[in-house]
C-alpha cells in the first residue's frame, strides 16, 4: 500500500501541512516549517504514522523504537516507506511513513 501525500500551505508563508486520506477516514496532518531540523508528525488511530522533514526516516525510526520500549505496539510490526514531496516554497521536502501489521499474520506456518 501506498499512502498519496499532499502538501498544502498554512497561514504562515514558511510552513506547511502534509496530509493523505486515510481510509480509515481520518486525514492525518504533520507540519513542516521551513529551514528547520525537526520533522513534524502525526499518528492516526488506525495505527499509520508519517513524518515530514530532512530527518523523517530517522525520527520515524527513533519514534517506533521509543513506542516498542514502552510495549505500545505489542504483537505489531510496520512496513517502512519513503519519499519527498514538494513544498510550496519548491523544495523536496522528505516523507516517511510506517504501516502496521500484525505480527502473527507474518509469521512463516509451521
């Protein structure tokens, strides 16, 4: 599965909001602004996460691994995917998103 980003402008010239349509029904939004460091973020209750900023793939994992210390994600693996997408602005703007499974649907039959 792949998840069709958008990226729309905010009030604020220098930021934007990275959104999909969930099929859940949600439309999760993380929030980037420009130049800076740290990559914003949104969880949605159907259990996909993504990322949006130059660090994205990293603080997704960082974030996974933090949530898996604490036992929040028992009996739950995540696919791990990338992209970019273009900003306002015109930059490429990096994208990572996890999609989860259940761990036991994984698993090889014995």
């Amino acid at each position: 599965m792949e998840l069709k980003f958008k990226a729309r402008k905010t009030e604020s010239n220098d930021e934007m909001s990275i959104t999909y349509s969930c099929d859940c029904g949600c439309q999760p939004e993380a929030r980037y602004k420009k130049g800076t460091s740290q990559s914003g973020h949104e969880h949605c209750c159907c259990g996909k996460v993504h990322f949006a900023g130059p660090h994205a793939e990293q603080e997704l994992d960082a974030y996974l691994a933090d949530r898996r210390k604490k036992g929040e994600d028992e009996g739950l693996g995540y696919d791990i995917k990338s992209g970019s997408i273009k900003a306002p602005w015109g930059d490429a703007i990096p994208v990572a998103y996890a999609l989860p499974y259940a761990e036991a649907d994984r698993r090889p039959s014995k």
